[in-house]
C-alpha cells in the first residue's frame, strides 16, 4: 500500500492535482520496490548457492590487436569508434585503456588476461540499449543469474546500469538497476545482476543492458566498462563426496567398486538427477541410466576419471539450460601391487623415441611412462631421461630496414656451414635474401634452418596537421608523400563525432576535405594510419581551414 503526504495549502488545490501525476508517483514507487526486490543478495537460500553451464558468456574475446571488431548489428544502439576513449553516445571494445579524458584509469578486462577486451560505454545523456540477446530454450520454474562485471571509468556525473529481461513481445519481465557506480582506487571489476525465475510458458527471453541517464550537469562523465555478461541457471547447493571421503580425489583398487553420493538443497519441488563422466574435466557426457542420487562405480577401467552430478527442477532435467553443477571428483583405478621399475638414459638425432608401453616422446626431458597388466593395474614404471638434438632455429621469416644490419645465430654446436660457404657460428646480413645454415652437434646429428630476409622503407612518417581546400592551389589537399611506399597501408579520417568521412587502401589520391564529393565543414579531423608494417598506428588531429 502507497500514502501521499499532502503539506498544508489551500484545500482547492488539492483537489486540482491531476490524475496522471498520481498514477506516475504510484508506477514510481512500484518500480523503486520491484527493483529493491530484485537487487542481489548474499546467497543465503539453497536455491541460489548452485550455478550451472553459463547459456550465454560474452567475454567479448581476446586478441594482440588494442581494438577488436564491433558487435554484430542489433546487439547495440551505440555508435562503434576504434579508439579506446569513446565519445558520448559511443562505445569501443579494447583490451586495453589509460588516462581518457585526463581523468580514466587504467584498466584491462575482467580475468586479467592481457589481450581480454572488455566493451566501454560513455552513456549518451538519455538512456539508451547498449547490450541486447536473445535467449531461447529456458524452462518453466527455473531460476536465472543475469550478470555482468562493471567498472565506473569517472568523470563529472555518476555511472550506472540497468538490467532488464523482456519477453518476446517487449512485455518487461524483470529488471534491475545498479544506482551509482562507484569509484573505486585502486580500480576494481565488480559483478552485478539479478534472479530471474521463470514461470510456465515462457522459453524465449530477451536480455537487455540499458545506461542510466545523466543527473548532474556538464557532459562529462557516465563512462563505464563491461565484461563477462553472462546469464546462468541458477539452483540449490549440489556436493558429490566419495564414500563420504572429504577431498575431491579417491584412488581405488583394480575392479574394485565405490560409490559416489549427494548432497542436494531442496528448494525444488522435486530434485532430478543426471550423472556426468569426462576423461578431460572439459568436455562431459551424461551417463545413461545415472538418475539417482548415488552411483555406484562397479568396475572402471584404469587411469584417471573425472565425475560430477548435474540437479534440475524434475520434468526439466533432460535440458542442459535448467541444470545445476556440482563440484567435480576424480577416481584413478590402480592395482594394489608394487610395479617394477626402471630408468633409462637415451639420445637421439631427431624422431622419436618409443617407450615401453608404446607412447612416443620427440622433445628432451624426463618422462615418466606406466605398462599396464592385462587386469588394467600399472605393471611397469618407466622413468626416461631423453636427450634430443636441437633443430637449429634462425627465427621467424622478418624485415629490416633499408640499410639496416641484423645477425643471425642458429645456437651452439660443433660446426656451422653457410649458404654462402661460410664457417662462423653467426652470420652478418645486409641485405634482403634467403639464408641457411646447417650444423653438426657433439652426438653427429646434422640439421638445417633457413630464414627469409626482406626489407622495408622505415623513415618516419611527417604527417602535416593541416590544409586550406579552398581552391587557390595552394596547399588544397592532406598531402602525404612518404605514403607512396607503403601501398598496403590504410587511412581512415574521422569526424569529431566519430562518423567516417575518408577511408582508402594506399593514398592514391591526397584527400581534398570532402565527403561524398561535398566540402565538409572548417574543423578538427582525427586520422588513423597503419602502414601494415609492424611499427604501430599513427593517429592524430588535422584541421581543415577554409
């Protein structure tokens, strides 16, 4: 139930208040509660300890290169701009940013890997979608997780996020809003998101990521960055043991039997079961007939397999969006009987070296190598001390600059012969060409390498900052004359608002201040070269002046 207080004023008045300000306080003040509801907690119920297989998890992938490839079309309202600090109303996908705006920190995706993008959003001052995805395949009576990890970049106004799951129809089912993202030193991921249950007749959802509008002046700020979206089913605590056993290993007996047992929640109206079994703890497949709490290994075969128990609301269990995953137990079958053991030495040239239960090692190291018995328990021990060889390397194919030197060492053996003839361990190259060498070591083994040499025009590259295309003749175009060797290299220009305006392949022709043939405004222009030569992008800002 909702009270208006109404100050003390003329009576009149009160009676004039319109209707549809009520009824926008009263939609108000039910959207503050739902969202209430709907913020996380501590996972204090059963039926939300246990996570299952994410159904979607946008990690927006990983690569060598700062900027990865926009999202596909429709997944966002926002304009893509390849740069790592974004303008208002636009977004970029790096995996790396530092010190935007004077104020941004620095900042890699979420796992700390160091070519993880992550997707940065400066929020236009309205609300607008910048993440949206179709989920299809849920079932009835199953609880979601809808999150995501959030970074507030700073800035003049506060960052925020609201989450949202629609049905097909754009009905909203659920939603969510972070408030304020805060600041935090040093800079921190955090995860945010919600719980979701779905209730009969609903399979298809559309998830959606929505800013949270400006609340203070100026236009800066309300900058944020996303990683690891994920939505996953969500479900009561699930732990396997083995024969009560604590700790996740067991080693049994040949053709011995043990059981593995559960301990499930029960905020389900009835548990379903479904046993798992990997060889990789990677890639699983449900064990037919596995459907109780228990199961029992009556006999396995020897080596080492990994287990796990997978709990559903019953009815939902033959659909992997609606599970629960237990943690995983590995059971190794061995044979109570001391094995023989042995150690050998060996060297060879090149190849491989065989052991003896038929296992093939080409690398130097020290192997370890078991023989079954016929009864799958381990016969034989081998430990091999393996000495290989080396291949000798001169490294990857590579370019120099033009009147550049580099040297080439293929490592240290007994004696070394050129393409050339030469004898020296290494070798001087000044000028572009193919290059071999091949090596005799201390055991005999003769081998070769050869490496192709090339070479590249690497003087700096003056880019002027700005040009009057006013049609006097002078200085009417962009002219950049040391592009002419680089004719793989690629020039985009763009307006101050990240609209494309010029693109080429080479620089055939010096661009003349002009967009689909029509003079563009006086103005400041951002440029990105990349000469496709391995010495990074060039960027920066020219000024067309009329």
């Amino acid at each position: 139930m909702f009270f208006v207080n109404v100050f003390p004023g003329d009576v009149g008045e009160i009676r004039e208040i319109k209707m549809k300000t009520f009824i926008r306080f009263l939609l108000k003040a039910v959207h503050i509660l739902l969202c209430i509801w709907l913020i996380p907690k501590q996972a204090t119920s059963q039926c939300n300890l246990g996570l299952g297989a994410p159904i979607i998890k946008e990690t927006f992938g990983a690569g060598s290169f700062i900027y990865r490839q926009p999202l596909a079309p429709g997944v966002t309202d926002y304009k893509y701009l390849t740069s790592e600090c974004p303008d208002d109303g636009q977004y970029a996908i790096v995996n790396y940013t530092s010190g935007c705006y004077n104020t941004w920190p620095t900042l890699t995706d979420h796992t700390g890997d160091p070519g993880g993008y992550f997707m940065i959003v400066n929020a236009a001052p309205t609300p607008g979608k910048f993440f949206t995805q179709a989920i299809n395949g849920l079932c009835p009576g199953t609880t979601y997780e809808f999150s995501a990890w959030l970074v507030n970049l700073g800035g003049e106004l506060p960052s925020g996020v609201t989450f949202s799951i629609e049905a097909p129809d754009s009905t909203v089912l659920g939603t969510y809003s972070t408030g304020q993202l805060p600041v935090t030193n040093p800079v921190q991921w955090i995860k945010y998101g919600f719980y979701f249950k779905t209730t009969a007749g609903i399979s298809t959802v559309i998830l959606r990521m929505d800013t949270n509008p400006e609340t203070g002046p100026g236009s800066g700020g309300n900058n944020f960055a996303v990683d690891d979206i994920a939505f996953t089913p969500v479900g009561p605590s699930a732990q396997i043991s083995i024969n009560g056993l604590v700790g996740d290993t067991l080693k049994i007996p040949c053709n011995n039997s043990t059981v593995l047992s559960s301990t499930v929640g029960s905020c389900y109206v009835k548990n379903a079961y479904q046993w798992q079994i990997s060889t990789d703890d990677i890639t699983w497949t449900d064990i037919p007939g596995a459907t109780a709490s228990t199961f029992s290994l009556a006999s396995i075969a020897a080596g080492a397999w990994f287990y796990r128990l997978e709990v559903a609301e019953n009815g939902n269990i033959g659909y992997v969006n609606c599970r629960v995953i237990s943690n995983t137990v590995m059971v190794t079958n061995a044979k109570y009987v001391v094995p023989k053991t042995q150690s050998l030495q060996a060297a060879v040239c090149s190849g491989y070296y065989t052991l003896p239960s038929g296992k093939q090692v080409d690398t130097s190291g020290v192997y370890t190598d078991v023989l079954l018995s016929k009864s799958g328990c381990d016969s034989l021990v081998t430990t091999l001390n393996l000495t290989v060889a080396a291949k000798p390397t001169l490294g990857k194919n590579r370019s120099i600059c033009v009147g550049d030197t580099t040297s080439l060492s293929p490592g240290i053996f007994s004696s070394y012969k050129w393409q050339d003839g030469s004898t020296n361990p290494g070798y001087k190259v000044t000028a572009a060409g193919t290059y071999s060498v091949t090596v005799t070591d201390t055991l005999g083994c003769t081998a070769s390498d050869t490496v192709v040499i090339s070479e590249n025009y690497c003087t700096t590259v003056p880019i002027p900052i700005t040009f009057t295309p006013n049609g006097d003749g002078i200085n009417d175009t962009w002219n950049i004359p040391p592009l002419q060797y680089f004719p793989m290299c690629t020039v985009t220009i763009f307006s101050r608002w990240g609209q494309l305006v010029f693109s080429s392949v080479g620089y055939p022709k010096a661009w003349d201040g002009t967009y689909h043939g029509k003079p563009l405004p006086t103005g400041t222009y951002y440029y990105v070269i990349n000469l496709h030569n391995n010495t990074g992008l060039l960027s920066g800002f020219v000024a067309v002046l009329r």
